[in-house]
C-alpha cells in the first residue's frame, strides 16, 4: 500500500496530465529549449572572435561625450574631466584581461608597451587603450 502512495503520481490518467506532443514529457520539452538556445548563443559570435591572443598587445576602446543632454554631460554638470576617456579605455583594457587572460595580470602599469591614443571630433572624445598584459608572478604554479 506503501509503495502504491509513492507510485500514485505515475499512473495518473492522461486526461490530468499537460498538453503536450504525444509522447514528449516537459522536461524533453525544457532540454529542447535549452538546446536550442545555446545553440543560438555560440554560433552568433564566431569563436575566433571572442578568443584573446594574451601574448600580444590587447586593445580596448572607450568614449567620453561633452555635447549637451549626452548622459556625461549630465552627470558632471557640464564638466566633463578631461582625461575621462582616457580612464574607461584603460578601465576597459583591464576588465579584457581579466576576463580572457587568466594566468595574465591585469595591472595597467605592468603591462608592457603601454599605449593610450586619443582623439576628439565633435564634442566625443575617443580612446583606445594598448598594451601587452604580463604573466601573474606565480602563474607557473597554476595549471
């Protein structure tokens, strides 16, 4: 009698049970899904793309804005730092190496080479950040 409570859930009439394909249970339903979805998510971005060759120098790109109603312009009150793209190139540079290099220290001043080349058109400044990331002190140890 015990085991017929236990079991009571898998012999339920099919008039209680979801409406579904015939001979497909939800969970199938949920994997398919899921699949497909992640099928979906890797082939929109080429893998070559996403990889970071961390042994040459990385580059990240970051914009400030001055022009009036840009959301810069709000947030300073009209004074946009200068030197503001500047600091998201090289916050955007670090993030990268993080991410993507991990036996790579992100320290922008260990990297070697390190290059911040900026130009302002139309009230837009924009950065681009360049430098080779350096091995962790003891990267050698994690394998």
């Amino acid at each position: 009698m015990f085991a017929a409570l236990l079991n009571r859930h898998r012999t339920r009439p099919e008039r209680n049970r979801p409406a579904t394909l015939k001979g497909e249970t939800p969970m199938l339903r949920y994997l398919a899904t899921a699949a497909a979805i992640y099928a979906l998510a890797t082939s929109a971005v080429p893998s070559s793309a996403n990889e970071v060759d961390c042994a040459a120098p990385v580059s990240a790109t970051a914009v400030s804005t001055h022009v009036e109603g840009s959301a810069d312009f709000e947030r300073y009150a009209g004074k946009v730092p200068e030197g503001l793209a500047k600091r998201r190139a090289i916050d955007a540079w670090q993030l990268k190496v993080a991410t993507n290099c991990a036996g790579y220290s992100n320290k922008w001043w260990r990297a070697k080479a390190a290059n911040v080349d900026c130009e302002g058109t139309m009230g837009h400044t924009h950065c681009t950040a360049t430098a080779a990331p350096v091995r962790k002190m003891l990267s050698f140890l994690q394998r």
